[in-house]
C-alpha cells in the first residue's frame, strides 16, 4: 500500500482522460478539498503545501493529486460520473 501521493499535472485535458480512460478501473473515488491548498507531510512534518482540486484515491492505495484547473474540467466533462467514479467532499 502507498503512503505518499503523487502530485499530478497532466499538461493537457487530452492527456488526464488518456489517464483516466486507462485506469478508470483502478481509481475507487475522487475526494475534493474545500481547501486552497493541502500539507504534503512525510513522517508527520509538513515538506510542501500545493494547490490541489482534487485526489483520486486508487484502489492499489496510490493517491494522485490533480491541479485545480485539471479538477474543474473533469466535473465539467462529467467524465467521472459516466465511468462510475465515486465523488466525495473532504470531511477532514
């Protein structure tokens, strides 16, 4: 099991859904901060804060951070709720 995420930037919309149409199967839930930015810690001291949109958690545990402006055109595509993947708000 995976402990530290990846941060993730795709650099095109084209490239996040050839991601996600491959690994749609893989990926249990996409979780949406409703914060800015998150701490990345390791070891429990805080090493980076980045501006996350949104984690998809897979199911190998692997956590893959994506950009907010990769966040907001996958739920305005709708391409999480057409492939099934569970969309949950972060209730830290």
């Amino acid at each position: 099991m995976a402990s530290e995420p990846t941060y993730e930037d795709f650099g095109s919309s084209a490239a996040l859904l050839e991601f996600l149409k491959e690994k749609s199967d893989d990926i249990e839930r996409a979780l949406i901060p409703q914060f800015p930015t998150l701490a990345v810690t390791k070891q429990g001291q805080p090493i980076a804060e980045l501006p996350v949109g949104m984690v998809l958690h897979l199911v190998d545990g692997h956590r893959k951070f994506i950009t907010p402006v990769d966040a907001e055109m996958l739920l305005n595509d709708g391409i999480l709720n057409r492939v099934r993947i569970k969309i949950e708000l972060y209730r830290g």
